[in-house]
C-alpha cells in the first residue's frame, strides 16, 4: 500500500525533543546557560549537537564539564528569554543576523535561580526537576559540515525533585515528570498517556 506524501524542503528538522537549558562553565567561573534541543541518551552516554560559534560549545571544549537542566512546560517563556542572547562578549556575525545579545548573567536576565550542582563545577538551573552532571568525553566536527560539533558527554550523577519521583525514589515517575517540548520551533508540553512499552 502506498500513502502518498509530497517531498518538502524545510529549514529545519527539529521533530519534537525535548528542550534542555545546558549549564556551563565560563573562563572566570561563573556559568553560561545554553537552550539546546539536539540531544539523545545512549545509556549513560548523552550526545550533544552544537553551534560551534556558541559559547556552550567554547566552554565544553575548554573546561569539559556541563549539567543538562530538563526544564518543564512552565518553564517555556524564560527558555525564550534565553533563545536571542549568547554568553559570548561579541556575539558571533551569525547570531547578529536574528539580533541576538551579548548576556554574561542569563540566570538575572531570564529569571533563572542558580544552585550548586553536585559533582562538576558549574551550577544549574534550581526551577529544573531533572538535572543531569556530565563530563566531555569525545567532540567530532564534521568535516562535510561547517560549524557543528557532535559533542559526546557522560552522566555523572543525576539530580532529581522528589516530586517526579516514583515510591522507590529510585525512578523518575513519567506520569509526573513533563518535559519541554520544542516541535518545529514551537514550545509543547506531553498529552495523555497512551501506555507503556515491555520493560517499563
Ligand atoms: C528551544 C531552543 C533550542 C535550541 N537548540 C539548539 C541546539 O540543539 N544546538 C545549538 O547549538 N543551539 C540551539 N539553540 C540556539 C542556542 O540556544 C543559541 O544559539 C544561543 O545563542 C546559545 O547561547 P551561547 O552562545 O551562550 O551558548 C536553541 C535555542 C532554543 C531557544
């Protein structure tokens, strides 16, 4: 059987992840707070895709340590705060085009609370239920295609509000737990429930 589909040419293939607020450490010890939605789990490995004309990019490859903040929809519009400003002094010409800003504290500027994080040496983003301490392991340019890293990270410890956790403590509770979703450059939040796979 055939279903008939048209062929398209979109910008972009953001298909629904989840948004992640991606802490990092500054030169002068302060932390840098990236909106990134390029990124997948491999077990305890997660991989990272990157700008490398960003300063997430600049600190991991200089200091090599981050926390993945898993902000929830309520979280949406300081996530957009967030969309048009770098951590870099001079913002790069390619972010100039869509007047984005040079911002050395997002956590002021988008009503972010900062914390200690556990294990690595950059804070992260208090408001967040989920939030996972990473270290770089491996960073890959491609080289057929200019100003992206694959930066591969791994999980340290993972931080989470008792609230989205099971009876166990031990598993986070997906009936509790609600990520951000960032679908074709618009922000969703999960809807119901449709069931659960074998191993759940
Ligand atoms: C919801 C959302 C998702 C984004 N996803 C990514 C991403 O996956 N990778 C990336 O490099 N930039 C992504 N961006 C753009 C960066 O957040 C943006 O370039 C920002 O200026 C980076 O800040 P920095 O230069 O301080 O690291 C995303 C932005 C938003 C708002």
């Amino acid at each position: 059987m055939v279903i008939k589909k048209q062929t398209i040419h979109p910008k972009i293939l953001y298909y629904g992840n989840p948004v992640v607020l991606l802490t990092t450490a500054n030169e002068d010890g302060t932390t840098n707070i990236s909106p990134i939605s390029s990124s997948w789990a491999l077990g305890h490995m997660l991989v990272l895709g990157l700008g490398t004309d960003g300063k997430a990019y600049e600190n991991l490859e200089r200091q090599g340590e981050c926390v993945l903040n898993l902000p929830g929809p309520d979280l949406w519009t300081h996530v957009e705060r967030l969309a048009s400003c770098t951590g870099k002094e001079k913002v790069p010409l390619g972010k100039e085009a869509y007047g984005c800003i040079s911002i050395q504290d997002k956590f002021g500027y988008a009503g972010l609370i900062r914390q200690p994080s556990a294990m690595v040496d950059v804070e992260a983003v208090a408001q967040c239920p989920l939030h996972i301490e990473a270290q770089v392991m491996h960073i890959r340019k491609p080289d057929y295609l200019e100003g992206v890293a694959i930066v591969e990270v791994e999980a340290l410890t993972v931080q989470a509000h008792k609230d989205i956790l099971e009876e166990s403590n031990h598993h986070i509770d997906p009936s509790v737990f609600s990520p951000l979703i960032y679908n074709f450059r618009h922000y969703f939040q999960l809807g119901n429930e449709l069931g659960k796979t074998v191993r759940a």
